[in-house]
C-alpha cells in the first residue's frame, strides 16, 4: 500500500487543499513525507452527507453481515503487513512489540465486537404481548429495540496510533451499533491513519455497503474537527485526549440546535492506595512493581498512575528508596510528539518548583529529542488538599507521592479528588477492613477498581469499564473499552401494535433470530411458538 | 393527613420563608388554601447536603430492602385516601376518575420499579474471569456492575400531578437505581406535591433509611430549580415540561465544572399518518377516533396528536368532515393552569392568523374560565415546509392536517420534523409497502412508532419508550416511563481482583443473589460452583 497523504471521503481518495502537514518522527524531529492536505468544510460537508445517505441502510444490515464487516476490517488491517508497524514507529517513536502489541488489540477488539453483535443482547429485545382483555383498558402489543443513534464522528487519539485512532474502539463500538463514522485523524500519525482508513474503505466496498458508512479527514488545527461536531447529521461523538480538547468538543456539541452526546475519554490521575500491611510486608516491590507501571511506554497511558497515597512512616520510605532506583534506572523512552514532550517537560518543571513538593527522583539524562525523563515526587496530604494545581494530570512518567498523617488524611485526599478512570489498592488480608472502608469512596471517584495491581494495562472484554466522573471522561454513563461500549451509540424504539411483517425481525413472534428477549418481564430466548 | 405549605427537607418539615404562594383553582381562578412558603439558597443547601451524606448508605441497600422501600411509597400514597384525589381535582382541574386512574398508575409503576429492583438485570453483572495462563499475558478476573449515579434533581410536571410529579416516573426510577432524590415541586399543585411528599418521607422513615433519601422543596419562580441543578452533589436531572424550561436546565448543566445529564421530556407533536387505503376504508372513524385523542384531558398530553398527515382528496375531506363534528361537540374541558390556558389561547390565536393556514372547526364556546376550546385546523406541506413557527407544539386540544400533494410531500414533511415522542400509522392491508417505506424514517424521528392507534396512553411496562430524539427529549437514549428508565440513573464499575469478601454481593463466586450475570460473555444465571 502507498501512503499518498489523502483523505478518504467515502470510495474517493482526495487530497485536502488547506495547510498542508507532515508527520514529526519524535525520535530525530525530522518531517516524514508524504505531505498531508488539511481538508475543510467542503469535505466535512462530503463526508457528513455520505455518512448520512448511508445510515438507513448501514443500521438495517443483519447481525451476521454487520459482524463479517467487522471482521473483514480486521483482516484488512493484518493485511497491511509490517508497513503499517514501521510507518507507526516512525510516527510516533513507540517500539515494535508495543505497536505488534497493540495491532492485536486491535483487531482482537474489532472481531469482540463482531461476536457482540452476532450474540444479539445488545438489542435488549424487549416484548409485552398485548392483553386485549385487560381491564379496564386493554393493553396494547408494546416491542421494543435499540437501534444506531446515527453517525459519528471519532477522533483519533495520539497515544495509541492503532487501538483509540482510526479503527479503533471508539470506531468498532459505533459500527457495530450500525453507526456510520467519520474520523478526524490525529495529525501526529497520518501516515498509520490513511494506511488504516484504506483497510477500513476496503471492507466497505468488499462488503457491498454503502460508501458512506466510513470517512477519513485531515486537518492540522481545531476546525475540521469542530466544523465535524458541528454538523447537525452527527450524532455522537469519540474522543480520547486531553481534558482541554474534550471540553472544548462536549461545548461545540451543547451549542448545536440539537445537542448530541459526547463521549470523551479526557484525565485522570489514577491514585494508588498502599495501605499499612501490604506496605509493610512488601514496600521494595511495590516500589518497583510502581516503577514498571509509571514508565511502561513513556508513562503515555490515560491509566498511568500519577498519585500514590499512603500514611507516612518508614514503611513507606522504603517503598520511595525502591522507587527511587527504579526511577533512576528507568531508561529514558521517546514520547509521541514533540507538543507532548514540552507539555511533560512544562508541567515536571511546575511540580519540581512547587515549593510544597520534593523532587524524589528522576529518571537518566535523556540521549535523544523528546525523551521523557522520569520524575517521581512527594507532597503532604495537606498541601495537596490546598492546591488544585497539585491535582492535574502530567500526561507522561511522572507521579506524586502524598505522604498521608493518617488513614484520615488519606480519606480526605480521595474524597477531594476528581473523577478518575480508576483506582487501585495493594491490600493484604490485614488491611480488608481499611479497603472496605475505602470502597464507597473509590466506587463514586473511578470506573475501575483494583487490588494489587497495577492501572495500565486494559483488558478488552465484556467486563472492562474505561470510564470514570468527569473530567476521567465526560459521560461516567459508559465505557471507551470494551463491548458495553456499544450501548453509547444506541437508542430504544418502541413498536405499539405493528403487523408482524412490518416489525423489525428482531421483535417479530417466534423470535426468527433467537435473540435473548424480555418476554412480558422475563428474560430468556422465547421459542418457536407465538409469545 | 394536613396540608401545611411546607417543605420537606429530610425528616423535618418546614416553611420556606421566600414569597408565600398559593394553588390556583383554574375552573373558578380562586386560591386555594394554605400559602407555601418558597424556599432558598440555605434549603437547597440542605437537601443536597442531606442527600449526598444519605447516598452511601442508599446506594448500598440490598434489593429486598429497595423493592420494599418503593412498596411502601405505594401504600403510603394510597392510605391517604380521597383527600389526595380532593387536592388535586382542586389543583389541576382534572375530573376524579382521571385521577383515580392516575393514582393507580403511579402506585402501579412504584411496585412494577420494585419488581424490577428484585430480579436485578439491571445491575448488568458481567464476569471475565482470569486467565492466569494465557500467554503474551495473563487475564486479571474482571468483573462490572451498575451503581448508582448520585442524588437526583426531580422537577414535578404539571399535567400529571400524580404520575409525573413528586412521587412519579423519575422519582420510582432514581430511587430504585439507588439515587437519593430532591423534588422541586411543581408550583401549580403544591398541596397534591406536599400530601405525596410526606408518605415518601413517612416511608423513608419506616424503612429506616437515611433521612436525605428524599427532600421536596417549593418555589414559585425558576431559582430553586436552577442553585438545585447547580448543586455539586447532584448528578443528574429528570424533567417533564417545556421546552423552554428543559432547554435552561440543559445550559446549566452543561455550564456546571463537572456537566450532569438532564432527563428533560419536552415537546412534541406527534404526528399521525393516514395512509391510503386506510382512510378510504374508514374516513370517519379515523376523524372520530382522532378528536377522542386530541381532546382527552383538554389535550393536555405530551403525547397529543397536534399533527396529521395524509394524501390530499375526497376521503382526506370525509376524515375532515368527521373530524370537524366531533370538534364542534366536544365539551370545553377546564386546563391546568391559567398559564397554561393563555399559552394555549395565544398558539391558537397565531395559528388561526396564518394566513397559510385555515381553521376547519372550533369546539363550544367556553362557558368557565381557563376552558380550553378544541381547534382544527388544515395547511398546505408546501406552507408547513416553509414555516417553522407551524412545526411548534401547541399545548392542548389543537391540531393542524396537512393537505399533502402525494407521498413525496408526505414524506419531505415527515423528514423536515424535529424529534418526536411517538408518530402514529393508520393502515390498512394495501398500505403496508408504503408504511414500510417509512419505517425508516418514523425510526430516526420518534421514540414509539405506534399502528392503527392513537398516541395518547403510555403503558408503563418493559417495552414502553416514551423518549425521542431532541426537542421530544434532551437525550433520546433513554425513556422515563417503563423500567428502561432505571438506566438513566446508573454508572458501571469494574472490579479488578478485588477478594470475594469486598465485592459486592451481585459479583460474587457462586452468585449468591442468583441474578442472571454474563460470565465470559454468556449470559445465564451461574449456578452455586465457582465460575
């Protein structure tokens, strides 16, 4: 495949017209050819009108069509090759086993979701048979079914270049619920983009649906993708980056004549809670078991555990000694893009300035540009709890260590704290009445709750839930990761006394598809016969 | 019971000391005493303190004791008897049997919530479990339930004093997901909102259960409901009204630091097809059968047919025909309001001034004050196409034919309409194709597609959406009648090798609560090994 620096505007390949731009391998600064054109509202308005020809069609095809598209975008993906992990390399600086890694995931999500889709619960069938004898009024034949909420747009992350950009969860959740998509790509790798966005073309026209079901679109500022948001035929949108550029997204979508829903996967800080027994029993390989997970790719996880808490004492300077070497040991890694760099640089150089904070370590010297150097530090509960600024997350390998008075000042730090994708407490049987006092806490601040282990690292199954209270993401209602993701681009529609030929198969008598269905308040996969 | 014109805040009752106002009578425009005192800035404090303080505990209760809870509400709102039925017939205007009716529908769908509580499916108990051998890496044990979003803000709506108000749909909803409540009564029936809220509190009591689990504060302008929506420590918002007043909430929820979702149900029209062959078979039953429709309780129905649609001829004429006899005969019915009468009379008026527009039929005049006087009326699709101001909701007994040219106009008219609570099919045999042609469309636009009946009538059952896209909502994934509704109230959380002993009950090895739960992706009720 040729990476030719054009957008793809449902079967067209176009380049944009506006400012044109390069990808930045971050490893050495240098642009990569080719050049990008930017598009502008000329394609927006292409894209946005094809996605919406496409919609009736694309949300009536049958569970097993939909789900082999799916499939056949995963195959396409494997069939890139190694140009796809070498173009991703350069862009993004992140290593081979990473990105072969996260190419698995991948398509490993899209074919989850093509199973999701074949199993049919998603539709959440739902019948109430009619009681014509009811008194004393009779009750009519009520069906009920989620359909596509209609298309939408995703953008397309920088931190993982295959798994949260152009076919990634955000896409495979909203194509699977029969939701066209057009993707604003992330500028910081085109090149993975188009190479992903012509996979994704492909199985659109291998699969006979209609053009529009997929888009691709460039463009270096904010205004293809506000014009995006913008477009009274999106109805949702994917998003996954920074807490500034979410919010922004969540107001252009508030502003519309009609708002729609924004599903934005923005910040979070991730505390980690070591309480007193397992500190005790094992501080040393908490520290570096704490280490492995803050430095693991450059620290560039929106689950990187930024904050640790726990009560003071020499427990816990045993576990900032182990930290400590780790840190110092941690080789310096390449960070995404030159922008993330400086932000990493900026904000280490506010907290290591923060006269409140103690620089405990630091990672190496860097060797090369954009190099993320480690850096863990300490704090007091107390100067925590009087500076918000202590509170926000430094996207990169960097945590803050609050030294708690006690299991009262510890509660305090979680109680102020924002939402947060997740939460995570190393425990030892000694220390269960202190995690169970923590829970409700932790319940109400994160998505995810875990005992002993570490943040990053996220499962793609049917249990996962990457969400979390504002700011961890707009909507706590949901899940970026996983196939609950699917009910986002969703919304019931009920049938009152339609003829049965006219109903949508998945409501029709004898269940022809044998979904599970809520049969008069009871779930279970009606037979045969007439319900 | 005594009606005292005062608040409920926790257990305590008291007066508000803001501008004391009273119930209007509306089929005689007096007073109705006592006063209510309006409350504050210093209540809505203290609701919402109480609420969140009472929201741990809550949240927490097993489903027996939630289900029994929501039971007790129920027979609570039946001990206090005809004085109930008394205050709001003075209130609203509204006969007896319809309120009786009402008060059975909302007892009714306090226990079909406590129904729904028990058997638990709402949870979505989902269970991955690990996979300690799966190789690159092993598979932490995942497993997500729904908790409980957070205190709730409850406006009271003013055309169901009962169904939709204190002790309503979005009250039964929160209330079985766990969420404490604070109502904002409506100030139109605040004695019928003052008699519901003490058997709420009266309930919360004999549970046993926290005391800020439900708070009823007054006010007779829009500050209580707004610093209510502003409060940090509520998390969500249900709202039946205009789309005037859903819209403001929507603007300060999205202006909060963390933005919460508003449930407001708001405005629609509703429109009903006459499709063909059906309107030559039965012209005059369809007209009479309509005006039943538009004319039950003086129209005051979000659901209200105000819009109908047909292929312009002679049996469009005949449907006229009979239509316009029943307008002329039925009854001028009392509105809720004198409000609400005004707003009517002036939609009328502007309607009736169109000079696109002709008025078919009038009903009587009006012989009390605040009657509402049924009006017909027919347009062209092209004048309905050119003027917005003709898409707009009127409240009450009103509606407008369009005259369509053929089923393309049909259809360009059913395109240019904005989200709908329901749109309605009159078909017979022959008219099948063409209801299937707009199907699709009917989907995108509306929330229930009903056949061959009228809209007015929302079972509440499993089935039921009554939801739409926006203005008929302000978030069509959802419905706030039926057990759906519970969904809007939820979060989910995802526990990571937490010990069998922290996980809540729902989660647990060997299922002790015996919910039906999706253990590596298949549903089913695991049994009492270990999954």
């Amino acid at each position: 495949m040729t990476i030719r620096g054009e957008m793809l505007i449902g079967a067209t390949a176009l380049r944009g017209t506006d400012t044109v731009f390069h990808a930045i391998d971050p490893s050495t600064g240098t642009a990569l050819e080719p050049g990008f054109g930017g598009g502008g509202s000329a394609e927006v308005e292409r894209a946005c009108a094809l996605a919406w020809d496409a919609f009736d069609a694309f949300r009536d095809t049958g569970l097993e069509a939909r789900a082999a598209f799916l499939e056949a975008i995963a195959d396409g993906i494997m069939a890139i090759g190694d140009e796809l992990i070498q173009r991703a390399m350069a862009e993004t600086g992140l290593p081979r086993p990473r990105l072969e890694g996260e190419r698995g995931r991948t398509v490993g999500q899209l074919r989850l979701f093509a199973r999701t889709v074949r199993e049919g619960s998603w539709l959440d069938a739902r019948i109430d048979p009619a009681q014509p004898d009811r008194a004393p009024l009779p009750r009519a034949d009520l069906r009920q079914r989620h359909i596509a909420l209609g298309p939408v747009a995703v953008f397309g992350a920088s931190n993982f270049p295959l798994a949260f950009s152009v076919a990634g969860g955000d896409t495979a959740s909203a194509l699977a619920a029969g939701c066209p998509v057009v993707v604003k790509a992330h500028s910081a790798h085109p090149g993975t983009s188009e190479l992903i966005g012509r996979a994704v073309q492909a199985a659109v026209a291998a699969c006979g649906l209609p053009e529009g079901v997929f888009s691709l679109l460039f463009g270096s500022g904010n205004r293809v993708g506000t014009a995006l948001v913008a477009d009274p035929r999106i109805k949702a949108v994917g998003f996954t980056g920074s807490r500034t550029g979410g919010v922004a997204l969540m107001k252009v979508a508030a502003a519309r004549p009609e708002p729609i829903p924004v599903y934005a996967e923005m910040s979070s800080i991730n505390p980690v809670i070591l309480l007193p027994a397992a500190l005790a029993a094992r501080a040393e390989a908490l520290g570096t078991g704490f280490v492995g997970s803050l430095t693991m790719g450059a620290g560039q996880f929106c689950t990187n555990p930024g904050l640790v808490l726990a009560i003071d004492g020499p427990d816990l300077d045993r576990f900032l000694d182990a930290a400590a070497t780790a840190v110092g040991g941690a080789a310096p890694a390449t960070m995404l893009t030159p922008g993330i760099h400086a932000a990493f640089t900026g904000g280490v150089a506010r907290l290591s300035g923060n006269a409140a904070v103690t620089t405990r370590a630091r990672g190496p010297e860097t060797s090369g540009p954009h190099q993320c150097r480690a850096g863990l530090f300490t704090t007091s509960a107390d100067a925590f709890l009087d500076d918000p600024a202590l509170h926000e997350e430094i996207f990169g390998a960097a945590s803050l260590v609050i030294r708690c008075a006690g299991s009262q000042a510890l509660r305090a730090v979680l109680e102020r704290l924002e939402g947060q994708l997740t939460a995570t407490l190393h425990m030892d049987g000694a220390d269960a009445e202190a995690a169970r006092a923590l829970l409700p806490v932790l319940e109400r601040k994160a998505g995810r709750i875990l005992a002993n282990g570490w943040p990053t690292g996220v499962e793609v199954c049917e249990a996962m839930v990457h969400g979390g209270p504002f700011p961890a993401t707009s909507d706590s209602r949901t899940t970026s990761v996983g196939t609950l993701a699917i009910r986002r681009f969703l919304r019931p529609v009920c049938y009152q006394d339609l003829p049965d030929a006219l109903l949508p198969e998945a409501l029709r008598r004898g269940n022809p598809l044998g979904l599970w269905r809520r049969v008069d308040g009871v779930l279970g996969r009606d037979g045969t016969t007439s319900p």
